[in-house]
C-alpha cells in the first residue's frame, strides 16, 4: 500500500539509499549500535516518513540527509518528502519563522490564507502522506495534519524557538498544532502552556561520516582551502575567527563583524586575526541575498573580513575552516539548535555562543567556550581575545568540545530517540519514554478513561493526573 502511494508524488520525493550503521561503531561505541539494532527490531519495514520544505540549505534539510540513510541502515522504511511552494508562499512561511521567534513584520490574512493555506493544501491534494510514524517538520507543512491527506502517528518537530512566538501566528498555528499526535522540541522553554498535546525533546545532531564533519588535521584544512585563500589573498598564518551560517536577521553577523573590530584594536601585531563569514542560502528563504548585501555593507571593504556565499565545495570547506579557527563565533539572537555550533566543536574548535536557545545546551560557558549576550560586543570581542592569546585553554577547550558533541550530538542519538516514539505510538513499548515534556494531556486522559490506554495505568495514578489537570485548569 505505501510503494502505490509513494509513486503518485515521486517528484517530492527524496530517496537516499541506507548506510551501513556499524560505521558509526568507531564514533559512539559497539554498545550503542547494537542497542539502536535491537530497538529498530520490531520496526523493520515499518514507515517513517518526513515531511520538509526544502531538501537543501539549512539544519533540517542537513539532518535528514543522514537520518534517512541511517534509519534505512536500521531496516526502517524512512521516507522523505518535500512539499512545494511558489515564492510567495516561502516569503509567508519565513515569516511565520522570524514571528515564530518574535520578530514583529506584518503579515496579512490574504498571506496567510492564500499563499500559505492554499499552497499547502494543493500539495496535499497531489501528496498523500503514509507511515506508521510521519514527522512533519517545522511550520511550513503543518497545516497539511488537518487536510486527511496524511496517515499515521502524526508529530510535529519544531526545530524553531517559539518562546517568545508572536501571538497572532501562533493562534493561527496552534489549532493544527494541536491536532498533531504529539510535538517534539529542543528545549522544554519553547513549549507554550497553550499545547493540549504530548510534547518530547530531542536534540537536533551531526552526522561524523558527512564530508563536513570528517575530522580535519591542519595540513588537510590547508589542502582543502588552498585555492580559496589563494584566490581571496588570505595568510593561512594568521589566526582566523570564523562565522558560518544562512545569512539571515537572527544570524547576527552584524554583532560578529562588529566584535572582530573591536577585538583587532586590542591585540598586538603578531596576532592580528582574520574574521571569515561564510553563508549560503536555502531555497525556503528568500531573504538571504537581501541579507548578504547588508553584510557587504558592514564589512565595508576590510581587508581583514572576509564575507563568502555559496561557496564552492561546500562541505569540506565548511568543515576544514571550522578545524583550522582559532574560534568559532555564533552569537545567535533566537536559534532553534545552531548545528553549526556542534559541527565546529567535533572539529575541536571552542565556540563563543550566546545564551539562546539550543546554544545553551551545546555550548558549556568556560569547558568548550564561552557563552555571551548576543548584543554585549564588548564581552564577545574580550572571550576572542582570551582565545586568541592563551593556547592551554583552546586546548583543554578542545578536547572538552569535542567530547561533548559524542556524548550528546551525534546522529545516532537522534534516531534512536525518533524509534523509541515510533515504538511507544505503536504500542511495542507502553512506558511513556522518558524524554516526554509535559504531564499527560487531557484527551490522553480522556482515552484512558475511556479504556483505550497506551499503556497500563493504575486508578490512583489516573486519579492523581486528573487532579493535577483540574488544578492546572482552575489556576488558568
Ligand atoms: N551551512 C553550510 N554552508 C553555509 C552555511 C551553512 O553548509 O554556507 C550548513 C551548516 O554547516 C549547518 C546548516 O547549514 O549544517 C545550518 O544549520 P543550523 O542549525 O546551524 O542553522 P539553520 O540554517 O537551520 O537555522
């Protein structure tokens, strides 16, 4: 049933073969894989699907590139879909993505209601959706749960920080949102009280066998940039700060050129660093040129900036810069996760991060680098400066940075979590997993009461649930 579906929509469809996941053994041990190989057991040719709007540029389109492969690995059937949009329609969903992290921009009911809703359901109308498991990720297709065109357990991942969401837009989201099966998010802080639905975190991950993250020495980052450097006239023996993100509002690159300006005031002749921006964008955000230009602007022709765009090779000259700086800077003023921050500490590269969203929890503030205000220039200019001067703490930094992101970051963590929810929604396990966020809702109370559980539950328990609700109801 689900290979007749799929065919009707092959044009959406991004099919990438399975990778061998024992050769992820050498990055988070023999343990960990023959644990995923046991809980992918009862799943084997079940289906995960994914929902996206873009199969290039940004983290999720990143993540899913190597969740596929690696639940495919597994003997999972994951799938991948890509709905699709007219410009008009990416230029409402960013949007919704810059109010969603509150950002004020005007937004009108012609947007919403054409370029989005309609947009959305003439996918659906060509696209069924099936799985045992569908994820649907981000804002951009979320409308699409209430279209009956998608089967399944149906979660919404937010990859976004919705903490201080911008109320109009979430009042429109919320009623799809809640009719999902359950939503899942990086941090508890971005779950709104509003959610009558379960809610999980996940940590967003890098996968150790992309180009991108395979580890580079010096002499291998050279190789790789050789002709870059050579072509922007850059000394590979200057100390190089580095930046690297979309080029988007919420990036701050401003804050870093501006705090590489101050930090190049304070330091001697010998150390005279180089900041490199390097950016690209994704075709589901349209605001990236505008923005690239702005940042031309704040460079103003420095010859010790450097702002790149889509740069060739990309991978493993995003990689090989990350290994060969001195610091990574990434002072994000709203970010979902920041994959770029885990992707620059396996190369053992300390991070000066700002203490926003999922940066907080990568970044620990004085282990694998510091962490800022986003807008306190003068304290990131002074966290470079220590960098840059005193090298036994980049190298106990390092260490500590990488060891950090194989602890927690890792692809393999990530998947594993997504089949323990496949697992729990498929009733396989009837523990409610223990990366669930909020107290049970009230329509899964009310299943229970009704005798259809997912999981045993005593009558005191009930009980205490229900009072917990009705407390929290009456507070409200
Ligand atoms: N990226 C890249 N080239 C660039 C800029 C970004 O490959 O010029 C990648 C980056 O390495 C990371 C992803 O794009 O894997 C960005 O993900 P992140 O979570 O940091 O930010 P998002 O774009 O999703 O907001």
């Amino acid at each position: 049933m689900f290979d007749d579906l799929s065919k009707k929509f092959a044009n959406q469809y991004v099919n990438l073969a399975a990778v061998e996941v024992d050769r992820y053994i050498p990055f988070v041990g023999e343990r960990t894989i023959s644990a995923l190989k046991w809980i992918a057991e009862p799943l084997h040719e079940k289906v995960w699907a994914n929902v996206n709007s873009t199969c290039v540029g940004g983290g999720v389109a990143e993540m899913l590139q190597s969740i596929v492969p690696f639940a495919k690995g597994l003997g999972v059937d994951c799938r991948w879909f890509v709905i699709e949009g007219t410009s008009d329609f990416f230029t409402v969903t960013k949007k919704f993505h810059n109010l969603l992290q509150g950002v004020e921009q005007s937004i009108s009911l012609d947007e919403i209601f054409h370029a989005y809703l309609e947009t959305v359901s003439q996918n659906v109308e060509t696209t069924k959706v099936v799985g045992n498991m569908v994820t649907i990720h981000d804002p951009q297709p979320a409308a699409a749960v209430m279209s009956g065109n998608i089967y399944g357990h149906v979660l919404w991942r937010c990859h976004i920080d919705t903490s201080q969401a911008n109320l109009r837009i979430w009042r429109f989201l919320l009623p799809y949102i809640n009719h999902f099966d359950g939503a899942i998010f990086t941090c508890p802080e971005f779950i709104r009280s509003e959610l009558q639905i379960p809610t999980y975190e996940i940590n967003p991950c890098i996968d150790p066998l992309r180009a991108k993250n395979h580890r580079y020495s010096r002499a291998e980052a050279l190789g790789v940039l050789g002709d870059l450097f050579h072509q922007h006239n850059v000394d590979p023996d200057r100390p190089i700060f580095t930046a690297i993100s979309r080029y988007d509002v919420h990036k701050n690159q401003q804050g870093v050129i501006e705090a590489f300006k101050r930090l190049r005031d304070r330091v001697v002749p010998r150390h005279k660093p180089l900041l490199i921006l390097v950016g690209n964008y994704a075709t589901d955000d349209p605001e990236g040129s505008e923005m690239y230009e702005q940042v031309r602007g704040w460079v103003d022709g420095d010859p010790d900036i450097h702002a790149w765009v889509n740069v060739p090779n990309n991978d493993q000259v995003v990689g090989a810069l990350m290994a060969l700086a001195r610091a990574f800077v990434h002072v994000a003023t709203r970010e979902g996760f920041g994959l770029v921050v885990s992707e620059a500490m396996w190369q053992g590269t300390p991070v000066i991060g700002s203490n926003v969203g999922g940066i907080r929890k990568q970044v620990v503030n004085g282990q694998t680098g510091y962490i800022v205000h986003p807008t306190d220039v003068d304290r990131i200019a002074l966290r470079m400066k220590s960098l840059l001067e005193n090298d036994a703490e980049r190298e106990a930094m390092s260490a500590a940075a990488v060891e950090q992101v194989r602890q927690h970051f890792l692809l393999p963590h990530l998947v594993r979590k997504h089949l323990l929810l496949m697992r729990y929604y498929l009733e396989i396990d009837n523990r409610v997993p223990d990366f669930r966020i909020n107290d049970l809702t009230f329509s899964e109370i009310k299943a229970a009461l009704y005798g259809r559980t997912m999981w045993p539950i005593s009558s005191d328990q009930l009980k205490r649930r229900i009072e917990t609700i009705w407390n929290g109801l009456r507070r409200r």
